[in-house]
C-alpha cells in the first residue's frame, strides 16, 4: 500500500487491521475493504473538522480581529463546494 521504502501511513495501517478483522468476524474480503474504507473516511473527515474546529477557535480567542475573515472563508468553500456537488 505505501511507495517502496516509505513506512505506510496511519491510514493505511489501520485500513488494512480493519479489513483483517472484518475477514476475521466472516465477512467477505470484498464487503471488508468496502467497510474499512468507509470507517477510514469518515474518521479522516471527524478529524479534518476537529483540526478546522480547533483552528478556528484559536483564532477567535488569539486572533479576534482576523476570526471573521477565516470564518468567512470557511462558509465560503462549503458554498463553493455545495455549488460543485449540485452542478455535478
């Protein structure tokens, strides 16, 4: 799962624990790797929003003069992103 002599990442050690358990508990491979991969996404995007979560409550409590800008730009992309989801 990793380039030659790069050590697998987080992910992919835990996507591929997963899938052996899943095959433990008598799933099929194929269903096991879909679940995993679900689990593994949705955890990265929990983690993703408790990383901009947390940034952007430092910044209102360092940086109040510039927290509306970044949250501004932060409802800015869901819009744009939104946007993109509906056009297809």
């Amino acid at each position: 799962m990793s380039i030659e002599g790069t050590p697998p990442t987080v992910s992919q050690t835990a996507l591929v624990a997963l899938v052996d358990a899943f095959v433990q508990q008598g799933h099929p491979k194929q269903y096991a790797e879909a679940m995993a991969t679900a689990i593994i996404f949705q955890t990265d995007l929990d983690l993703r929003n408790a990383q901009i979560t947390r940034l952007l409550g430092w910044l209102k409590q360092e940086h109040n003069d510039i927290y509306p800008s970044a949250l501004a730009i932060v409802e800015k992309t869901c819009e744009e992103f939104e946007q993109r989801v509906q056009q297809g």
